[in-house]
C-alpha cells in the first residue's frame, strides 16, 4: 500500500510508534533507529510526551502525581501544548532536514488515552488537533499485545510516572481496544504482534517498512 506524499515542502519521512504501556514500542523505536541509521540514513528517535525542552518539562506534569490529578479535559490540553511544541522544534526541522522522524506515541495516544477512556471526548481531541498540530505520521506502527501482560512488564519497571499505569487493566484494555479501531479506520496504520520475541518484533517491523516503502 502506498504512503501518502510527505507533507508539503517536507523532504523526510514521519514514523509513528503506538501501543499499550509495557506494549515494547520504545525498545522496537530504538532498534529501528539503530538498524536505519546502519544503513546510512538520518534519523531523529523521539518520544511523546516530550521530544523538545519545553515539552519535556510538560511531562513531568502529566506524567507524575496521582491518578485523578488531571480531568482528562485538562491532559487533552497539556498533552497537545506539548505535541505543538515538539512539532515546531524538533520534528518540523528534522524532516525539512530529510531524515527519518520516529515518534515513540504521537497524536493517536491523545485519541486513545484522553480521547476514549474517560468518556467520549473524541470530537474535541479532533478539534484541536485539527486547530492546533494537523499533521499525521506517514506510517503508525501499532504493537498490540494483550493488556494483563503489558501491565505485568510496566509495572515490574516502576518508577515516577506511573499515572496511566495505575488506572489499572479496565483501563489499559480500553486503550489496546482503541487503537485497534484506530488500526481498522486508518490506512496508515500497520499492527505489529507484541508478543513474539523482541528480535522477531523488530524483523516484522523491517519487513513491514521495507514493504511499505517500496
Ligand atoms: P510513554 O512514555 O510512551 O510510556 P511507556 O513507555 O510506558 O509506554 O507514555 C507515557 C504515558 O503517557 C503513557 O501511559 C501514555 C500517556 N499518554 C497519553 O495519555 N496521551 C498522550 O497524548 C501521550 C503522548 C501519552
């Protein structure tokens, strides 16, 4: 299937990674990277939320505290402030440059986690990225796995920012549900089993890019 032309006036190419907490999309983000950069190609590997100074330090907001620290009204705002600014100082640049841009969560993850799992408030997900990012990754790499066992590893690694996690598995299986209707209604999506071994992950995602890019 072909991928739609890159964004006006944008040279490079935009790769989206998105999946459960504990799904292993930062580790394949990785490789990935590591496996086109030994190939020669330019690469900028950054993450959502986060991804420029000024994003960062939106992350620690959203990221820390208490469950309920956030109405998920307010993280849909705090969440696309950072994306605005990852946007204009990080990704921007890098694909005027031509590299490879690969995005471990974009905007599907505010689709899911604000915009389904506490209500329906997917209309005004959409209105303000429409308003305020308007640009989608050229292919979305979905590592689905199921949400008991990406709990289990989430969990075992523990830490500060634990806000989604300790929403529980109701939770986390809205979000695998989530993007998987994502998957069904987006052509640029491709759904990855998170489940075999990380090298055999990391050669369907090869394969599928190969395949995707041809
Ligand atoms: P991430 O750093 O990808 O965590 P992990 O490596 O554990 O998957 O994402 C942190 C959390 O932020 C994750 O629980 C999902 C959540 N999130 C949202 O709720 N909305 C968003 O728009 C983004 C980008 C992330």
């Amino acid at each position: 299937m072909p991928l739609r032309p890159a964004e006006a006036g944008l040279a490079g190419l935009f790769l989206s990674f998105e999946g459960i907490d504990g799904s292993g999309k930062s580790t394949q983000a990785r490789r990935l990277a590591e496996a086109l950069r030994a190939e020669g190609r330019s690469v900028t590997l950054t993450r959502e939320p986060g991804g420029s100074p000024g994003a960062e330090e939106i992350r620690r907001l959203v990221l820390e505290g208490t469950a309920d620290r956030w109405s998920a009204e307010t993280e849909i705002l705090l969440f696309t402030a950072a994306r605005r600014d990852h946007l204009e100082k990080t990704i921007r640049p890098a694909l005027a440059r031509g590299d490879v841009v690969i995005c471990d969560r974009f905007a599907d993850s505010t689709r899911v986690f604000q915009g389904l799992t506490r209500g329906d408030l997917t209309a005004t997900v959409d209105r303000l990225h429409d308003l305020m990012i308007g640009t989608e990754p050229d292919l979305t790499l979905l590592i689905d796995l199921d949400p008991a066992e990406g709990l289990a590893r989430a969990t075992s690694r523990q830490g500060a920012e634990m806000r989604f996690e300790d929403m529980g598995l109701g939770f986390q299986t809205r979000v695998r549900e989530g993007f998987l209707a994502l998957a069904k209604k987006h052509q640029r999506f491709r759904v990855i089993n998170g489940a075999a071994p990380p090298d055999q992950v990391a050669a369907a995602i090869r394969q599928t890019i190969a395949t995707a890019l041809a």
